[in-house]
C-alpha cells in the first residue's frame, strides 16, 4: 500500500516538472523518486504520469488525482503546524492569475520582499487580461477587478476601487475636452477589446450605450495605459491603476462620474471546494497589504 512518503514525492514531481528536480527538492535519488511514482501507480492500477527523458505529463487521472491529494496533504501540514509538529515553513506551488496592471504596479514592486519571508512557497502567475477559468485552469488563486458573476469562487474583497475615463494632456490639447456625451462618441479610444460597448449616464440619469469609435484595440492593460498616456484616445481605466499618473499629470479623468458601472473592487478568489491553506492565506495578507495606501 503506498503511504504519505509516495503521495508527497507525486507532488514533488508534478511541481517540479520532472523526477530529477523533484529528487534534488526532497532530497532523494532519482531512483527513489521514481520508485515511489511507480508503486503509487501500481497501487491505484492507473497511470498518473506520462514522463520521457525531458519531461512529465500528468494523464487525465493524474490530474485529477494531484487536484485533489494536492489540497488535503497541504491541509495535513497545515494541521500538523497547528499543533507544533511541522516547522513553520510555508511551502508547495501556488498558481495565482491576475491582470498585468496589478502585478507589475503592486505585486511586483514588493515580490522579492514575500520571497524572502516565504522562501519555500514557489509561486506560479498566469499574468492576463483575459477572463481564466479558475477550475478548469488549474489555478489556486485568482485576483480579479470588477463585479463578480461566478458564484461558484469563494471570495475576499482585497480593496475598493473604480473606474474612470481618462486620456493625456496631448490628446485632449488635439482633440478637447468632451463636455457631453454626443461629444465624447466623437472621440477615438483605446480599448481593451471586451471594453468597446460603453454604458454612461445622460444629462437626464438615464443610461446610455454605444459603441467606442477605435483605431486599434490592445489586449493588456498595461500596453493600453502606455497608448492612452501615448495620447492615441480616451481610455477607461481603473483609479488604483493610473494613480500615479494622475497626480503627474501624464493623465487626466475625463467627464468624471459619467460611467454608469464605475465600481470596481479587487477580489481575491478561490475555487469553491479548495480547502484553506497557509500558502493561500498568506498569499492573501500579502495582497492585502500592497493595497493600504488606496484607502
């Protein structure tokens, strides 16, 4: 029967991509390791793992089977700290998505820093624009801005933020500074390609939706601030991610308060049958506090 030796070395191997790194982190040979991946193989007559000479590939079983191990030996340890039987180290893979905007103005400024503290934990990011299915992809965690729509993620309000219209100095000196809403669907934008459709309230409060007049639509959002700040159009922008260059001026709000879906909080979420773990929990502290000087 195998034990929680062979479980732990699986592990190893999935997040290390490969038996030889997977040996180095355990300390073991190489031999070992694949001793341990075979007799758990043999013990549950399935193949968990496609390996070659360069590399490993969990079959369909095998991701299953890490989906669900992976969370409850996590748990385990966490149990066993809790009563003073395992180090403090917090460690394993972590698999965070999040848009480019957060990690490269807040995450990444203060990254070498959660190194540092949390030496042990590797840290995966699926850096994107694009909505990422949490489960399907395989992510622990996801940081996301805006309303949510999945109910199927537990969630954490990391800060509140919103949206607003903005656009350079130069492009409003070219172009001027729309004062109605018959002016601004004259003007170009810079989109990411899902924003095109606008929703923003009339003189009157009632809701009005059009279509954004572009030249070119970008798929990140950093690339996009550098369009807008660039002067190619008006942008929509969350407040937290161009805070900066409001107060340099690289950027001015545009219209303010005329976006009728405005609120846009940041969230930290997780898949809904996930268990709660040290690595995610202090993951969240750590995004938490990249956001105190917003409130």
């Amino acid at each position: 029967m195998y034990n929680l030796s062979d479980l732990e070395t699986f592990i190893a191997v999935v997040e290390n991509k490969g038996v030889l790194a997977a040996a180095r982190e355990q300390r073991l040979s190489p031999a070992t390791v694949s001793h341990r991946l075979s007799k758990l193989e043999r013990e549950l007559a399935t193949v968990l793992v496609f390996r070659d000479s360069r590399r490993v590939r969990l079959s369909p079983a095998g991701e299953l089977f890490y989906s669900r191990v992976g969370a409850i030996i996590e748990a385990l340890h966490d149990a066993e700290h809790s009563i003073g039987a395992r180090s403090s180290s917090v460690s394993g893979l972590l698999r965070v998505t999040m848009p480019p905007w957060i990690f490269s103005k807040y995450v990444m400024p203060k990254l070498t820093e959660f190194e540092s503290k949390y030496p042990q934990l590797k840290l995966d990011f699926l850096i994107t624009d694009h909505f990422v299915n949490v489960v399907d992809d395989a992510q622990d965690v996801a940081i996301r801005v805006g309303t949510l729509t999945d109910s199927g993620l537990l969630s954490r309000k990391i800060v509140n933020n919103s949206r607003l219209l903005c656009a350079a100095p130069s492009y409003i000196k070219k172009h001027g500074m729309p004062a109605t809403l018959a002016q601004l669907e004259e003007h170009y934008w810079v989109c990411l390609p899902w924003q095109r459709q606008l929703k923003l309230f009339d003189e009157h409060g009632g809701i009005n939706t059009f279509n954004a007049k572009t030249r070119f639509t970008i798929s990140n959002s950093d690339n996009m601030t550098q369009a807008a700040i660039a002067g190619h159009g008006i942008a929509i922008k969350s407040k937290i991610a161009i805070s900066e260059e409001l107060k340099s001026g690289a950027l001015v709000e545009v219209m303010p308060h005329v976006m009728a879906q405005s609120d846009a909080p940041v969230w930290f979420l997780r898949p809904q049958n996930s268990l709660t773990t040290r690595k995610t929990d202090v993951f969240y502290e750590f995004m938490k506090s990249l956001f105190l000087s917003c409130k």
